[in-house]
C-alpha cells in the first residue's frame, strides 16, 4: 500500500479489522445480544475514529515552512546538541484520539530511515525510550536542510507504520506512515526559527512548526 495515495476518509490501514468489527456488531445486533452490540458497536466507532483519514493543507505558504508531521500537543520546546551539533527540539504528544496519519514536513526527499521493533511500555517507563517500537527518519529540504524526526509508540495494540524509500521524494503534507499514540521528537538545524510554544496543539499538514534558514 502507497500511503501517499490512501486518500480515502478511512486509512486503508483500518479496513481489515473495521471490516471484522462491523460483521461482529452486526451478528449481535440480528440476535438480540444488546450487551455484546453495544461493545462492539463502541469498539468499532473507536476504531473508525482512530484510522480516520482527512484531507489536510495549510492555510500558510512562505519559504521554508516546517510543517507538523503528527497531531498532538507540544510538550517542549528546547534546545539540544545531538552528536556534538546544536539543533532545535520540539516535542510532540499524540493521543489514542488524535488522527494518526503521518505527513512530510516540507517538499523533501528522505535522507533514510531505522525502525525498531519493540514493546509498548508507558513513556513515564524510564525502560519506554530503550525497548519501546521507534522509527527514526532524516527528510531533507530542497535547499540541503536536514530534520529528523523521531516517532516513539506508547500503549498501543496497533503497530508504527512507516512506508518510505531511501531518495523518496515527497511534496509537503504527503502521507508517509502512522501512529496511534506516541511521542514524536521533531530535531531541527539550530539557525531554525520556531513559531510554536509548550501546550500548543498542532495538526499534521497544517500547523507551521517553524522556519528553516531564519533565526
């Protein structure tokens, strides 16, 4: 499956086990089990709101925008020095309700990408950032500015979903993966000028992070 291209309003990613709820909602709704329809009917709106999948756009469009990747709150915004180089760090929250589609910070290529298979543990684990599942991507703008991006699952029955190439190119906004609940860890170049605060709640393809080559 190109994520890219799942533009329908339900992730192609939910189909299968939407599909499984729906029948068994339906079973129990022909033979009367009102308590059996009744959970299954609110695990199947769980699950249709947790695969939703809007259009999303920005209503801004100036040079050099780093666009948010994940739904979420923004629970910090610091500085960092990651292999002996200064960036800019900004965390983002996202919970079991936010939509969870991944989408590209700016027209880039991806630089590549590690995945980890792992656990789920609570992030407040101190064991969650070692054993935890996480992908870690480099995208890199079309003027040679690189941003990683780290995606750390939390508590999650659905697994990180990460669909990219080395030299992929990607226009800003496309869909590239997804994450149910987690932590996503935004590392920026140091000269980035960033545009948004602890506590702020972002959305993905539409909340401007920052600006590249502008601090």
């Amino acid at each position: 499956m190109n994520v890219q291209s799942d533009t329908f309003i339900l992730s192609k990613r939910g189909w299968l086990i939407s599909g499984v709820i729906a029948s068994v909602f339906l079973f129990f709704m022909m033979t009367g089990l009102h308590l059996f329809e009744f959970i299954s009917g609110a695990l199947l709106l769980a699950v249709l709101v947790i695969f939703r999948n809007p259009e999303r756009s920005t209503s801004e469009n100036e040079a050099d925008q780093i666009i948010s990747s994940v739904d979420g709150v923004v629970l910090s915004v610091e500085d960092a020095l990651i292999d002996e180089q200064k960036m800019k760090k900004i965390t983002v929250m996202n919970s079991l309700w936010d939509v969870s589609i991944l989408r590209s910070p700016f027209d880039g290529i991806v630089e590549g990408f590690k995945m980890r298979n792992g656990a789920s543990l609570p992030l407040y684990n101190p064991m969650a950032d070692l054993l935890n599942e996480k992908a870690v991507i480099s995208f890199r703008s079309s003027k040679g500015e690189e941003v990683f991006i780290e995606h750390l699952s939390e508590q999650s029955c659905f697994p990180i979903g990460i669909e990219l190439e080395k030299g992929q190119k990607l226009k800003e906004g496309s869909r590239y993966g997804f994450l149910a609940k987690g932590r996503s860890i935004f590392y920026l170049p140091e000269n980035t000028r960033v545009s948004v605060n602890a506590g702020a709640t972002v959305r993905a393809g539409e909340s401007v992070l920052g600006y590249l080559n502008a601090a």
